[in-house]
C-alpha cells in the first residue's frame, strides 16, 4: 500500500485540533439524526395515514441514502469533510421541516427523498470523521460511542415516536430533528477544523457518473423494495424495472471507466482488503433482516406477546452488540482485524441456525437469549472491518471507502428485505395451500379470527428466513477466508 504522503498527514491531523469532545459530541447528534430515523417514523405510520390519507413505505428515504452514499464520500475526499457534513446537516433539516408541513402523502413522500438526500451524507462522513479523529489504537472508542447511539435509538425511538403520535402530532417525529441538528450543525462549524487544501487540477467532481449511480441505483432498489408488494415479481412493472435498472449498470460501467474522478473507482474493487470488507458487510446487512423485520412478528404471532414486549424480545441485541464492539480491540490486537470478524460471524451463523430448532411456541426468554447472543457476535464481526478497512487507506481515499462499505451494507438489507419476504410468504403458501401473504396473515391473527395452524405456518417461515440468514453469515465467512488478506495492510498513523 505504501506511507502516506506527508500531505495526507498534514490534513488528518488538524481534523482533531479543534475542541475535539465538541466534535465527537456533535458527530454522536448527527448520527442519533440517522439512527432515530430509521425507528421513529414507523411506529406513527397509523396516526400519517388517517391524517394524510393513502398508505406509504417510507422506502423514498431509505433509497435516498443508498443511492447518494458513494456521491458524499467522493465528495468529502475531494473538498472536505466539514463542508459535506454542513450542507448534509442542512439538508436534512430542511427536509424535517418540509416533512413536518406536508399536505398529503405524495408531498410527505417527496420530502422523506430530500431528508434521505442529507442522510446519506450524515452516515458516511460521521464515520469518515471518527476514523480522521483518532489513530487506530483509539479507533474503537469512537465507534463503540456510535454503536451506542444506534443501540439507545433503537430501544428508545419506537416508544418515542408513539409517545409524539399518540399525545401531540405525528409532525412532531420530525420537528424533534430541528433542535439536535442544530446543535449538532453548531458544534461542526464551531470546532471542528480542516485544514485549508489546495486546489488542484484533480478537484473535479464527476456529476454524470453521480447521475448514472443515481438513477441505477434509485431503479434497482425500487425494483427490489415494490417487488412482491406493490406489484407481483414477474409483472411487467417489475421486470421492466430490472430491465432499466441493468440497462443503467452498464451505464454506469461506461461512464465511470471514461470518468478522471470517478464516484465509485474501480480501486474500491481492485483491492482484496476493500472488496472483502464490502462483500461481508453486504452479507450483513442481508442477514440483518430476519431479525429486525421478522422477529417481531413471530413475537406477536407465535409468542403472543404484546407489542412492547416483542420490541424488547428484538432490542435486547441492540445492548450486548455495543458492548462486545468496544471489547472486539482487545481481540484484534491479538489475532488480527479478519480473524476476530471470522469468529463473530462465525459464532453468529451458529445462533441463526439455532432458532429454528427453538420449541413451538417457547418462552419470550429463548428467542431474547439468542438475539443477546447474536448481537455480542456480530459487535465482534462489524467493528473489526470498519476500522479495519479505514485503517489501511490514507485521508484522500477514507471517505471513499468509508462510502463503500455503508452503501454495500444498506444494498444487502434491501436485497434481503426483497428476499427473505419472498421466502417467507413462499413457506406460507406452501403451509396454507396458497392462501395470503405474510401481512394479510399477521393482520387475520390481530383480529383473532386465525386457527392454530396459522401460527405454525407463520413459525415455519420466520424459521426458514432464519435459515437463509444463517447462510448469508456463512457466505461473509467464506469470504473473509478465502478473499480477504490474513493481515489487513495498516497505514501508519
């Protein structure tokens, strides 16, 4: 890999000159903004629609940030990470405020897709920041802090945005951005301070291949989110998607290989440490899916618990996996970045593959155990390769790869969103003899009028999504052995 140049070391170490625990502290907000986000605006779904009228998924945010990750650390490699995270702060809350005033749920839509805009940009240079901020020795504790800000927004986001929707508005789910954001926005143009780059023939952004990504992705991801819901897999809106959204691969292909900076270089691909960080994380974010969009309802469906009690069955994870990310330093140190992420999603497959041999219909307590279990083990296995991955590329390229890694994670949370719900209501067709899907069936058992044969038919499927989540670990497994280097290639600090 080589040193780094004396530049790129010029340019990371003012990033922390500042009033550091002021920028760590704003960096924390940013990433609540995100990380409530992506919990509180379900549980006030109800109290929208009756308001506004329709029905809608919300997928336009979710879209947003995928599709824009690798345009923003381009970006913040190119120009900066303060400026990026500005004007994504920014853009963020204003898309809160808009969704705050919207009329109708096409207008609500529309600014879910503008707040999403800045959300791309709060996840990605947050986790650029963390790694500029620190040396590798002292990289953990930043994101284990990070970590913990997701694992709280998890635990206390649903009952927050219930608490807005039920006693005040559902408008309040997104005016609460304003004051955090605003805070957090202070913090950065306060204290955190970059030094001033030089402009170079090089600083030049690469807007048709940011389009081409764009419009690729936004098709695909819409493909693969509608598919099965709003129109059937082999209807022809969905395979005029794929059609479109292949055609634009190609696209992207021609473009970014022509391009001199291009938004996604093919270095990202070349490199074994980049490309097997990516395909593990992908494989995580598929296999996150069985828990956090299946286990509640086996929560309610099987286990007949109440929904709060579901949610805690589903949070528990949320406080084991911090702890074990901010424990995983002392286990790299000694067996290395790629064997320490080997035993997380290796211990990891083990659990997935444990549900479904759990009793019918069991206690609250076995499926709680295994989700303690399995979030310790995947703290082991995500951390590890984040500061990995960041550790062996300089400041010009963090931000890039950075990018990399979150955007091939959010694409496998997607594809197995699209995936395991096929799966899952292909099981139940097969139980029921064709009747229904997973939804129509769960809404039959809330309103009391489904057999015992149901619940059983609805416990097959969460267990055969289980077993495909078990795969999925297995295959980042397989990939950390055979592609990934033994020793990841650290740059010096």
């Amino acid at each position: 890999m080589g040193s780094t140049s004396s530049a790129e070391r010029e340019a990371a170490r003012p990033a922390a000159a500042g009033r550091r625990g002021a920028v760590v502290a704003a960096l924390m907000l940013s990433m609540a903004l995100a990380a409530l986000d992506a919990t509180i605006v379900s549980t006030a779904v109800p109290q929208i629609v009756g308001d506004l009228g329709g029905f809608s998924v919300f997928s336009g945010y979710l879209l947003a940030v995928t599709v824009t990750l690798p345009l923003y650390g381009k970006l913040s490699d190119t120009f900066g990470r303060k400026p990026v995270l500005i004007a994504g702060s920014a853009l963020f809350l204003l898309g809160s405020l808009l969704c705050a005033l919207a009329w109708n749920m096409g207008a609500l839509i529309a600014f879910r897709v503008v707040q999403g805009l800045g959300g791309g940009a709060l996840q990605g240079t947050v986790q650029t920041l963390a790694a500029d901020l620190y040396p590798l020795k002292d990289r953990p504790k930043i994101q284990s802090k990070l970590s913990t800000v997701w694992a709280v927004s998890a635990v206390a986001g649903p009952g927050l945005g219930g608490v807005l929707a039920a006693y005040a508005d559902w408008r309040w789910i997104f005016l609460i951005n304003l004051p955090i954001g605003a805070l957090a926005l202070w913090l950065i143009v306060r204290h955190l301070h970059e030094p001033k780059r030089e402009a170079t023939a090089h600083a030049r952004v690469d807007w048709a291949g940011a389009l081409a990504v764009f419009a690729c992705g936004g098709v695909l991801l819409t493909a693969l989110v509608q598919g099965g819901v709003a129109w059937p897999w082999l209807s022809a809106p969905s395979l005029a998607l794929f059609g479109a959204g292949l055609a634009l691969v190609a696209v992207v292909v021609l473009v970014e290989r022509r391009a001199a900076e291009p938004i996604i270089p093919g270095w990202v691909w070349r490199r074994r440490t980049i490309a097997a960080v990516n395909l593990a994380l992908g494989a995580l974010g598929l296999l996150m899916v069985a828990p956090s969009v299946f286990l509640p309802t086996y929560a309610q469906s099987v286990l007949g618990l109440a929904p709060v009690a579901a949610g805690f069955v589903l949070s528990v994870w949320t406080l084991s996996w911090p702890v074990s990310a901010a424990l995983s330093q002392h286990v790299y140190r000694r067996i290395g970045f790629r064997n320490t992420a080997m035993l997380g999603i290796g211990t990891a497959a083990l659990i997935l593959f444990a549900f479904p041999f759990l009793p019918y219909p069991g206690q609250a307590w076995q499926p709680a155990l295994l989700m303690l279990l399995l979030g310790a083990a995947l703290g082991l296995f995500q951390l590890p390769l984040i500061v990995g991955v960041q550790s062996t590329v300089g400041w010009a390229e963090r931000g890039t790869t950075t990018a990399s890694v979150l955007f091939c994670r959010q694409t496998g949370q997607t594809i197995g969103a699209a995936v395991f719900g096929a799966v899952a209501n292909g099981v139940l067709a097969a139980r029921l003899g064709g009747a229904g899907d997973l939804d129509s069936v769960t809404r039959a058992l809330d309103s009391g009028s489904a057999p015992e044969a149901t619940r059983r038919a609805i416990a097959d499927a969460v267990h055969a999504v289980y077993l495909g989540a078990a795969c999925a670990a297995a295959l980042a497994f397989l990939v950390l052995l055979f592609l990934a280097p033994r020793k990841f290639p650290v740059l010096k600090d």
